[in-house]
C-alpha cells in the first residue's frame, strides 16, 4: 500500500483531521464543542486557562480540517463540530483495521504452516 492509498482502494487517508487532532487542546476543544453544542471563543478558553485569541487559533486549525464550522451571530462568532469528517475518518480507521487483520491472518496461517 503507498503513501496516497486508502484502505477498500479510495485515495487520501484523513491527515488534515489526524494533524488537527494532534493537539491535546483542539481534542478537548472538540470535546467541549460536543457538549455545548455551540459556543464563542471567549466561552471556550475559560475551561482551557488560555486566551480568546489562543481558542481562535486553535478553533481556525480545525475549521481548515473540517472539524468546526463557524457562524456569525450579531458580534459573536458561533462554533459547532461537524460530524461527517469525524464519522467518515472513523470509516476510514475501520477500514484500515480490516485490512491489517486480513494481512496479520495471513501471516499466522503462513507461519502455522
């Protein structure tokens, strides 16, 4: 399998939402998105202990990945997950664990011979 494959023959494995969801601060920014539903910047960065502008940072990370999507309502700016990149890297990750248990039975069926 190269670089570019993805497991069931699709190209382009998810690494814009592994990069985004490589920092601990965007994984818990997701998760507190998930429970409110949608919040502002500001209302994020309280239970995190950083800046307004740090969360914004961090939240422009994961629109860029898909993760969030944001709309203006009068001078605030509502962020909310988006659900489908999430469900379809899980798809993804799924596939490649069928694959790997495919090639891993083979090989103990090899070395039982």
């Amino acid at each position: 399998m190269n670089d570019d494959a993805r497991p069931g023959g699709g190209l382009h494995p998810p690494v814009a939402i592994f990069a985004a969801l490589g920092d601990p601060a965007r994984q818990r920014l997701l998760e507190l998105l998930g429970i409110a539903g949608a919040a502002t910047a500001t209302t994020l960065a309280e239970p995190l202990g950083v800046t307004r502008q740090a969360v914004a940072k961090h939240l422009e990370v994961l629109k860029a990945a898909g993760l969030v999507e944001s709309k203006r309502s009068g001078k605030q700016v509502l962020y909310s997950v988006r659900r489908e990149p999430l469900d379809q890297t899980a798809a993804w990750l799924a596939s490649a664990a069928k694959l790997w248990d495919t090639r891993l039975a083979a090989i103990k069926r090899a070395a039982e011979q």
